[in-house]
C-alpha cells in the first residue's frame, strides 16, 4: 500500500450522512423550481442569490468561513495544521440550464460542503486546509462562456473580459455579479492567485454508462475537448405574400440548408463518439409574414480525439459558405478546448478510496465540460461520477438516487482526507 | 359614360395636397422609427397608441368626429346629405411589422384622410357619407392572427376569441387594447354592425411588378389566397456533450429537415408564382450546450389558385410526419382565406377615375392579404396600389414616392365622391 491508500484512523467517509445530503439537494432546488420538477438557477439571477444565501446561512451555522472572488467564486474553509499549506480544494457549481436538473453542478458542491461536515463529524484533523468551491456560471446558458468562474480563477486576465458580458437581456455581467456578491456582505474576499494543492469535483455522470454497467462510482479518467461556433447568416427581410422565390435572400432557408449539411459532416462515425449539437438558433425579425432577414445560431462540437476535432472543426466554415445560397454567412469560433486525460495523484486517491469502501466502479470519460478543466491547468486535477438515471441531464426531469450521491460523497471524504494529509 | 365616370363639377383630386400627405407620412414614422430607417409599430405597443392620438389631433382640428368600435378600430366621419345612407369608407392598418417599413398601412389611411380633406377642401358634398377607416392589427406579428379588425368588424361574433390572444410576452390582447382605447377618451363609441356601403382600400404594391411596368396606379383585382399552418415538434432536451446520437429526440435537427422537405413540396413551380414561407421558429430550451427538446414554427403559404391552396396545403402534414425522425410533430392550420376577386362597382370606378386622371395603369392581383379581403365579405369592395422601390416591403428599408403616393390620394378622393354620389 503506498501512502494515500493508507485507511486513516477514524474513516471520514462513515460520518457521511445521506440524509442530510439529499435534504440539502432538495432544499436547494426550490430555488429557480420549474413546474416539470427540475430547477431554472441561472448564474447570477434571482435564483442563484437566493441558492447562495442558503448555502452560506449552513456555512455560518456549521462555523465555517466563507471567501468570495472577483467574479462571485465561493470557498467554504476548514483550516489544517499546517497554517502554510495550500488548500485541499474540492466543488463544482450551483448554476443550472434554464431547462436544468436538480443535481448537475449543485452535487458537487453539496457533496463538497458534507464532505467537509462529515470530516468535521469525525474530528479528523488534516495537514492541509479543506475547501469546498462553488464556481460561478458554470452552464455558461444565460452568460457566454461556460466554466466562466474557474476559467478566471485560473487565468485572472480574463476578468475584465467576462466583466462586459451581456445577457439576451442586455444585463451587463458586472452589474449582476455585484447584485450577487452584495447579498453575501459576510464572504471574505479571496484573490485569484490563492494557490490551490489539488482539485476534485464530484459530479453525476450526465451520461448512460454507469446506470447500464450498474457501477456506483465512476474514476474519471479525462474530459472531451470541444470546439464551439456563432454562425451568422445574413439575408434581406421581405414581404412573405409577394416576393418570388427568386428575389428572395431567406436566411432561415440558407440556415436550414447549412445545419443539414452540418449534420452530414458530423454524423460520420458509427461508435457515435462525436457529438454535434445546434442548441440555439435566432431568426429575425421571426414574424410569420416576413422572410427572416437574419439567423444566428451555435454549433457545439465535441469529442475526445483531437485530430477529430481539428479535421471536422476546420471544415465548418466551408460547408456553411457551401449552402448559403444568396446570403452572406460569418463563422465565428468562440471556443476551442483540447481533451484533457486526468492521471496521477487525484486519480489514484480516488480509485483507492473506492475500492476500500468497496464500491462498484470503472473508469469513465466525461462527455460533459467541468470546472475540472481550467483547475487542470493550475493543478493536479481529479474527477469522481456518480450515476443519474437513464443518463438523462440538462433536463427538467434529471434524477439521481439519494445512496448513490452518498456513495459520491463517501469517496470524496475519504479522498480529501487522503489528499489532505499525504 | 356611365353614371359614375361622370367627372364632379369640382374635381376633389385637384384639392389632394402631396406636401402635406407626405408630412402625415414623416410625421408617423416617427413612432417606433428604427434606426435603419423603418418602423416597428406593432398592433396595440406604446408607438401605436402614440401615432393613433397624433392621428385624432389631426381629426379633431379638422372637425371630423372620429369613432372606435370594441376591437379598436377607428373611423373618422365627414356626413353626407342622406342622414341614413351608409358610408363609402375607406382606409388600411396603422400597425407594422418589428422591422417594417414607413408606407405598409398607414398610407391607406393617410391616403383616406387626404381624400376627405381634399374633398372638404373643394367643397364638394356627397350624399352619403366618407369615412376614413384604420384597423387594428393588420400585421398580426404581435398578436395573431393578422386583419384581425377587419375580421371582428365583419365577424362580430369572433371578438371575444380575439381579446383572449396573447403576445409572446403573454400581454392579453384584451387588457393591450383597453391601454390603446383608453388614449383616446373623446372618440364615440361604434357598433359593429354599422352597415357599410362600399369599401376601397390604397396601399402601396408590396411588390416589384409596378416599378418594373412603370405604372403610377394598380387598379386591384383580387387577393391572392392563403394557408397558414403552426408546426410543433416535441422532442427532449439532453445534454449536448454527453448524448449519443442515437438516444437523441433533436426538436431541432428534425425541424430542419421538415422545413428542407417543406421547400421540396413548394418550391416547385418555375413560374415562381407559389409563396412559401417559414417567417417565426422558436427554439426551446434555447441554450447552446442543450439538445433542443421543442421547435415551433410557422408556415405562411399563398397562391392565387384555389387548387394549389388545396393541392400542397393537404401535404403539409405528411410531409411534417415523414420528417419527424424521433420526435413528434403537431400540425394546426391557423387560418385558410380562399383567393377572392374584386369586380364590378368599387373595381370600375378606380379604372374610370385613373382614366380621367390619366395615370399610367394596370391591371394587378395582390401577393399581400389585406383588410379589404374581410370587407369583401360584407360590401362591394376594391383597391388601389401604387408602386414601392424594388418591391421590398416588410423591410426597414421600404421607400415610396411623394408624386405616387399623392397620386393615389387624387384616384382614391374622386372614387369615394363618384360613389357616395352614386
């Protein structure tokens, strides 16, 4: 047995209380609750202060301290013995799509916070400090781009950037984030540059694998890359009852026929590995009568092989000029993340911890973008899946069992403590 | 010469003031004016509460007496010596498209109060009264469907239908038109069931055909007839990165494809006379790292041949179920005009008066529904048309000029005397 495999004295993972961990879910989905039974918290809305103020009325309950960054970051603490040491940092993101779930992003950081209550529970002192994070506007629905909070975090240049953001609204960024860090007058503030030991983000699969392959935990072993474009296409609104087809620049047509031959480019390959997706799409002025004079729409491209993603990515362009007929069409690519492969220490904690408490498990790769992503650039970097049924997310109708969020946590303690005091 | 080519002993047209129709013209495009030149005035907005009390300022002035019936159509009456004949009446729309232009509508109704005031101008009495009409929400890009005042004022028994409609914000069209009437304290209440002699509507071509020809005046004959269909298609939201293709229900991808196929069944006649268009689509969730589990959109198709309109309009459906891959598809036609044909009285006095004036004229058929097709069902009914630059209309960039405009006005005030003296 090398060092982290070493069982601690008294095991945090026993002082994980299920219970308590699915009430906190439950409470926390009230905020932004939608009528099918999922949850609408956008980052930085109305919901999100209110999901916030809870989590930080727990914080003080519990007697730990609260920290708050630059771009609305939130980092509960539990000190070490070592007052040098760098923090044992572990949490995911309250945020959710419009149309989200009760468990994708707020899992991990509830699994976090019990975590740190249940070590706590336990009376295990570590080495290093412990810390569960809430990165902000991880969904990236109402303010583009995702994993905005872990992005500045670990590239503080980038603030000034995401601070001029605009929502569909017109809502500058800055303006709502300051809305959202007034309602926590109590948070300390934390600058960027707070080293970080290692990081690990407990999060639900979002996928079908574990479910079908019935394992509790998955060990991550890595992240998709993805890359991600605004296509723009530019034609002249007109009179629907009395312009010929050939007078007309129909930009809705010129769309339909672009995301066609989009869709043939990228659903080449029989493992169905690659994932394409149009997700939002604009017309203008979108009155029946009227030939849409303007479209705009997204393309979310993402697989796990980075000549794939270069060798489909670079020919987005072409096909869209291919089928834009008589309009003017403008690719923008607004995002372009590498695969990440996550290995060594973060990895190894966590496949240790899980055969101790001796869970079903595999090794997974994540579909989904996480925070875990940007941390992996500033340190040694892990992720721990649970299952949600039917490998449903980003859905109202998201579901995920109480024993196997526990499970999660479970790990997660243990690993911490691990970590903590290697 | 028959009765009603007979010219006036005073010419009205002669009285008709270009500078000052073309003023009413700017002065209107002031509410809602877009910063490229249009207008968005849509039905009921704050701009259409404004233009219509600039336009009872200029009633009131001039002495008219103006009237509002239940769904907020305005009259403005000039009597007649026959206390109980009824009105030769005239007019269109004052609402527009969000990106419409400043001549669709309002010059119908500019064009009428010219005509009266020319008339009034030059002395002339009639036997029956004038009446210069504007009804609400031609357009019906706010609240569906279009004509709807001209609809209701022929179709009483429709109202209570219509001020249940909703905006896409959810306004009440009942509690918008309470705001709009309300504006207006001093115009008397209208019946519905007002009887009508004759109706004649002006309005600028909407399209090229008139510029091409150079023709001042279209002297209308018929209206073109239309199907309009909602298409829903219910799919699932998923997660964008985490979803196979396979287990995919894409509102979206499958929305594509029925528009594709859509294009197919109408795009087919070389004579380019068959209209069809996909002018609203509204994706939901709406996010970019979401598979859209709900795609709406609208078909508007018109053709001037009762059997196409059946033809093609009976295939909609099935060609919406061939294209619905994993998703279902909701079909509802929202409205079915028949072509119609103006002839006789309304039709043979716009020919005599253009003769007489000796404008440049044709024979034309409208590509646009108008007002003028819902009169039709309650009285002898015709239009004027005059040209607009390169056809465009439903456009910001639609432009007419003052000398056609007022040309229109001359054809339009010598119509309303020959048959209000008829």
């Amino acid at each position: 047995m090398n060092e982290i495999t070493k069982p601690a004295g008294k095991q945090a993972s026993a002082a994980v209380n299920e219970q308590r961990l699915w009430q906190r879910h439950v409470d926390m989905a009230k905020f932004g609750a939608t009528p099918k039974g999922g949850v609408n918290r956008q980052a930085l809305s109305a919901e999100d202060i209110k999901a916030r103020a809870l989590f930080a009325e727990w914080v003080a309950k519990r007697g730990f301290e609260l920290f708050v960054d630059e771009i609305g970051n939130l980092f509960v603490r539990r000190p070490g013995t070592d007052p040098n040491a760098a923090p044992v940092l572990s949490g995911s993101h309250m945020d959710s799509q419009p149309t989200g779930g009760r468990f994708d992003g707020i899992y991990g950081v509830l699994a976090a916070f019990e975590a740190l209550e249940a070590i706590d529970d336990a009376g295990i002192k570590t080495k290093r400090p412990l810390e569960a994070a809430a990165w902000t506007n991880e969904e990236g629905a109402r303010f583009a781009p995702g994993c905005m909070g872990s992005l500045v975090y670990t590239k503080p240049d980038r603030l000034q950037q995401m601070l001029q953001v605009k929502d569909a609204q017109g809502t500058v960024l800055k303006d709502a984030l300051a809305a959202t860090t007034a309602a926590l007058p109590k948070a300390k503030k934390r600058a960027f540059a707070t080293p970080v030991d290692c990081f690990i983000e407990a999060h639900i699969e979002q996928g079908p694998i574990l479910e079908a392959e019935k394992k509790t935990i998955g060990v991550v072993t890595g992240i998709q890359g993805s890359r991600r474009f605004k296509i723009e296409v530019i034609g002249q609104d007109d009179h629907a009852g009395t312009t010929p087809r050939a007078r007309r620049k129909d930009a809705l047509s010129a769309a339909v026929h672009i995301v066609a031959g989009l869709e043939k480019l990228f659903h080449w390959d029989k493992e169905d590995v690659t994932r394409f997706t149009v997700g939002r799409f604009v017309v203008e002025p979108n009155a029946p009568s009227v030939v849409p004079g303007y479209v705009w729409f997204t393309i979310d491209f993402r697989d796990p092989r980075l000549e794939i993603l270069d060798k489909l990515g670079d020919q987005v362009e072409g096909i869209c000029q291919a089928n834009a007929r008589k309009c003017e069409v403008k690719v923008t690519q607004t995002n372009r993340t590498p695969p990440i492969g996550f290995k060594g220490l973060v990895a190894d904690a966590v496949l240790a911890a899980t055969q101790r408490l001796g869970y079903p498990h595999m090794h997974i790769f994540s579909g989904a973008g996480h925070d875990a992503q940007h941390l992996f650039n500033i340190c040694p970097t892990g992720m721990i899946f649970v299952p949600c049924e039917r490998g449903i997310s980003h859905n109202e109708i998201e579901n995920a069992a109480p024993a196997d969020l526990a499970a999660g946590a479970r790990v997660l303690a243990d690993v911490m403590v691990d970590l903590a005091n290697r």
